[in-house]
C-alpha cells in the first residue's frame, strides 16, 4: 500500500511500517501546500494520508477523495509517542475506505 505521510509527522515513522511504500510530504515536494491541495495531490498517488493534525477532519471534506485520512491521536507527534500506535494503524489500514477519516488511537 502506497502511503503518505504529512510533514507534521517525523519521518523517521516510515521505519515502522516496512511493509509499505512510505513517501513523506517533503519528498513528494509537496510542503507548504494548504491540507485541501495537499490531499487533492496525494488522492492522486497514495492510498491513505497519515498526519497527526486532530483538526484536519473539522477543516476538510474527504468524502469525495480516492483516499482515506488516518489521524494518530497522541500526545504528542514526537517518534515515541507515535510508535505504539503502529500496531493499531496497520490493522486499520487493512479495512480503510476511501474517502474517510480513522482516528487511531492507543
């Protein structure tokens, strides 16, 4: 599965999900971009958007979009607070639909 990660999001995240395609915001060249262009940008490559922006779902509308949006709800975006998350991430990554929004929480 092709995944996208916002750059709010360490990077180094993607080393936790090996058995992805894993490509960040600023790999794709795509910072700096407001969340409607950015996910518009990335329904076009990946399958699901990973951020930790908690307000992203009140901002935008995804329900037309051929991409799911996984939300990481954490105390903070720091890598160890976000690793325990992984194992719940993989499993909804498994049934996401497109055009949603997953809070993933521990």
């Amino acid at each position: 599965m092709r995944l996208l990660v916002d750059e709010c999001v360490p990077a180094r995240l993607k080393k936790a999900l090996p058995s992805h395609v894993v490509s960040t915001v600023p790999q794709e060249g795509w910072s700096g971009n407001t969340n409607g262009t950015l996910l518009a940008l990335a329904a076009t490559k990946f399958d699901p958007f990973i951020t930790v922006d908690k307000n992203l779902p009140y901002q935008q509308n995804t329900s037309k979009l051929a991409l799911a949006v996984f939300v990481l709800d954490a105390q903070s975006n720091e890598l160890s607070y976000l690793l325990p998350l992984v194992p719940a991430l993989e499993r909804a990554l498994l049934a996401h639909t497109p055009g949603t929004y997953v809070v993933v929480c521990a």
